[in-house]
C-alpha cells in the first residue's frame, strides 16, 4: 500500500471516529458534561505520557516550555480545546447533536474569517461571497430558534481558535495533547477531587464497568487525534479540507435519523446554505490551488533531456516483460478505482457495526428499522440477536470482498472468476434491494400503493431517508469497483498474451 493511501485510509478513520462520537458520550451518563471533561483530561495525560515515553518524545515537550512564543501558545490552546469539549460533551448529552454538527460544518468558515481579522490575510472574492452566505444561515437558524445557535458558534471559534495557535506554535499532535492536558490536569483533579468531597462524583459511585469506560475517554482522544496526524503527513492539505467534511455529516445523520432531532422547514434551509458556502469555499480553495501549482510549474525550470541509450537487444530485454499469469492485476490500476474500493470496504463496515452494536443489546437507533425490532431486543428475543449477528457478519465479508477486488492478497486467495461473480452478484443484489424498496415506499407516499392501517411510519422513514439509500449507495461502489477489477484483470491478460 502506498503512503498517499494509507494516509487517506487513516484520514477517513480519524473524521470518520470524531463523527461517532455523539453516540459515545452518552454511554457515560448519568455522570456530567463537567465531569466526563475532568476524566477526559485526566486519562487522556496519563496515556500521552505513556506514548511519550515509548516514542522517546519527553525531550520535544521540554523543548516547548523554552521557547516563550510556544509556551504561551500552547497555554492558551488548551484553555481553548477545554471550553471546547465541554461544549460539545454537553450539547451532546442534552440533545443537540445537530447544533453540535453545524459547529464543524461552520468551521472552514470561521478559519476564513479569523485569518482575515487576526493575520490581515486578503480574502479573494468567492471567499467573501462564501462567508455572506454563511452568515445567512446563522441569521435564518437564529429566527429559527429564537435565539443564536451557541453551540454552533462555541465550537466554531473555539475550534478555529485553537487550529490558530497550534498553527503558530508548530507543536507535533502527541506531545501537543499531553501540552494542552497538562495545562488543564490541575483543574481537572481538583474538581474531581471537590466532587468527592461533597459526595457528588457519580463516575466513581456506578461500578468498575463505568469507571473502565470512563478511563476509555483518554484512547477515545488519542486514536482519532493520531490517524489524524499521520494522514496530514501522508496525503495534500486540499485532501484534509475535503475529508473534514466527514466528521459533522456523520454527526448530522446521527442527530435526524438516530436521535430523532426535529428539523423544520427554517432549519433545512439553513442548513442547505451552510452546505452552499461550504460548496463555494471549496470550489474556490480547490481552484486556487490548481492556480498556485500551475504557477510553480510553469516558473520551474525545464528538466535536462535524457542522454541518448543505445538500442537494447532483444534477448536483453526480455527479462524486463511481465510474465504474470493471464488474469492478474494491471500494475497502473487507478488511484481513484482504489479509493472507490476502500469507500465500498468503509461503508459495509461501518454498516456491520451498527449491526453488531444493535446485537450486542444496544437500542439506540433501532427504532429507524422498526418498532418491532425494538421490541424483540427488550424483550431478549434470541432470534432477533441471531439475525443482526449473521447479517453483521455478512456485512463484514462485504467489506473483505471490496478490499480483495484491490489488494493483492485478493488474487493470491481467490480466483479471478470467484471475486467478478461475487462482486457483481452482491452490487446487483444491493443496488436491486435499495431501488425496489425505495419504490415501494415512493408508491405508498404518492398513494398509489395503500399503506397498512398500522404502518410504523418512523420505521418506514427511516428506511426510506437512510438504509435504503445505504444499500444503493453500497451496492454502487462495489460495483465500480468490480468494473475496475474486471477491466485491469484483462488488460493484464491481454498484454501478457500478446507478448507470448
């Protein structure tokens, strides 16, 4: 694998881990915003010392007490990231994972904003028109809401802040955590501490079970913030600012289709024009980057011309033909078929653990399959544990399927004949089970079709907005993906063929 794909596979873990944590933060309740902050800090340092030690880092954490700009940098940084989880911890567990989502969504638009304000950096012209429209939709969410969305604006500029210091601090992501949870430890143990004193510390009062999952918040912290870190070193800024946009989506789904957050007409149209601004921010971004390396080009200077080799006998250039056998891999296949493959791999694997969570005796979501679902899994019906456990395991041979279809252990494993027959059978089959459905349930909305006298309709919804499009979705990058396989296997034998 090379180093451009395994940083966009650790790009998309890291956002994709940060968009699930709305449904991680209220595994830790009854106990509070506050105090869930407080075990955050605490577990968190305890593991990035650790890391620090085992990387032989301790000497880079010295080196940033030294220098004063770096010192004060950091300080302020983790004040900042403070106020910022504690806002999103609470939003979360009282109700607000859209607010929260929006928070991120507005984020590459508040960057904007403070590099013009505090670094006096000249915005071009569809950047201005992209924090006009941003600015809309705060209007228009604030009508909605009858107030400003706080939580949004919190973790927007908390977030931006912080992104603005450790940009001018230039600290590296393990001994930067363990700078900023050094700063904010102090606090952290001394609420603990008042905690137990007044008889109020709830983490310690429920069992080890909640103490262990309490003390999982620190490698919650570190592993996104990691992935995070090697992908940035791995694959092009322009790359990142795409890939952020994962984090707050996945949130936003979670929020309408999981916690059933009410969206009103207002809100929707709020939301598309933060969507717009960040479409216009993009394209924009995009396009000048392609201007600036279009420049660079044209500026360098032209390579030397390559001396003249002299003509390679026939016998001496035969050790260089590829003599695989007919049906394996063209050795040019794209980065972009690729990338289609792993997205096939991410999506059936992400789909298996909300199936395996749901069969571990997790009902959060259930509801979007349907009400009798729910009802079989508080009733500890065997049954139902039986099905979400094959189905989730089909899932993950999903998953293995689309990563054989671009990873050379697939052709070592496999026939060429084994993954075509798998792979289009299961993009057909998937892409056939959303679109059939989804026509039902567009037949039964139109009234054409009658809908049952006790129809769930929060069931029916949710598969209609979310499982259905799921599977076409799935369906249609294994399917590409199977294309792709298809196309490289016989160029590939094609080429070998006509050399012998």
């Amino acid at each position: 694998m090379s180093e451009e794909r395994r940083g966009l596979l650790l790009g998309v873990l890291a956002f994709g881990l940060w968009g699930m944590f709305p449904l991680y933060w209220p595994l830790l309740k009854p106990t509070s915003a506050a105090e869930i902050l407080a075990h955050r800090v605490l577990w968190s340092l305890l593991l990035m010392v650790l890391l620090l030690v085992v990387l032989r880092r301790v000497t880079a954490l010295r080196a940033m007490w030294t220098l004063p700009r770096v010192r004060y940098a950091m300080l302020a940084a983790g004040v900042v990231i403070g106020f910022n989880w504690f806002t999103y911890i609470w939003g979360v567990n009282n109700g607000h994972v859209v607010e929260t989502s929006l928070g991120y969504y507005i984020n590459p638009l508040v960057t904007v904003l403070l590099a013009v304000v505090v670094l006096g950096e000249r915005l071009r012209r569809w950047q201005w028109a992209a924090l006009a429209i941003g600015g809309l939709a705060v209007i228009v969410l604030s009508w909605e809401l009858g107030r400003p969305p706080w939580i949004s604006l919190v973790l927007a500029f908390s977030f931006g802040t912080y992104g603005l210091l450790k940009k001018q601090a230039a600290a590296g992501p393990v001994e930067g955590l363990t700078y900023e949870t050094l700063v904010l430890v102090p606090f952290a143990v001394g609420y603990l501490i008042w905690l137990s004193y007044v008889n109020q510390a709830s983490g310690w009062s429920h069992g080890v079970d909640h103490v262990a999952l309490l003390a999982t918040t620190g490698l919650v912290t570190a592993l996104p913030l990691l992935c995070f870190a090697g992908a940035a070193n791995r694959i092009p800024l322009a790359t990142v600012g795409l890939l952020q946009y994962i984090a707050p989506t996945v949130q936003f789904l979670l929020g309408v289709f999981v916690f059933d957050e009410p969206m009103s007409t207002l809100r929707w149209i709020g939301f598309a024009l933060v969507w717009l601004a960040l479409m216009v921010l993009t394209v924009d971004s995009v396009a000048a980057l392609r201007r600036r390396n279009a420049a660079a080009a044209a500026a360098a200077p032209p390579p030397p011309l390559p001396r003249r080799q002299p003509r390679p006998s026939l016998t001496a250039g035969r050790p260089a033909v590829d003599v695989s056998p007919t049906g394996t891999r063209a050795p040019s296949s794209g980065r972009r078929a690729r990338a289609v493959g792993y997205a096939a791999a991410a999506c059936a694997f992400l789909f298996a653990a909300v199936s395996f969570y749901w069969g571990a005796g997790g009902t959060l979501g259930l509801a979007t399959v349907g009400q009798e679902a729910v009802e079989l899994s508080k009733s500890r019906n065997v049954g139902i544990f039986v099905a979400l456990w094959f189905v989730g395991f089909v899932k993950v041979a999903g998953g293995l399927l689309a990563l054989a279809l671009i990873q050379p252990w697939g052709e070592r494993c496999f026939r060429r004949w084994m993954l075509l027959s798998a792979g289009w059978g299961g993009a057909v089959l998937l892409v056939l089970y959303g679109t059939v459905n989804i026509g039902v349930q567009l037949l039964i909305i139109t009234g054409v079709m009658q809908a049952p006298a006790d129809m769930d309709w929060y069931g029916f919804y949710g598969h209609l907005y979310l499982w259905e499009p799921w599977f076409v979705v799935w369906g249609c990058l294994l399917g590409l993906t199977t294309f792709s396989y298809a196309v490289d296997t016989r160029s590939a034998g094609t080429r070998t063929a006509h050399r012998h």
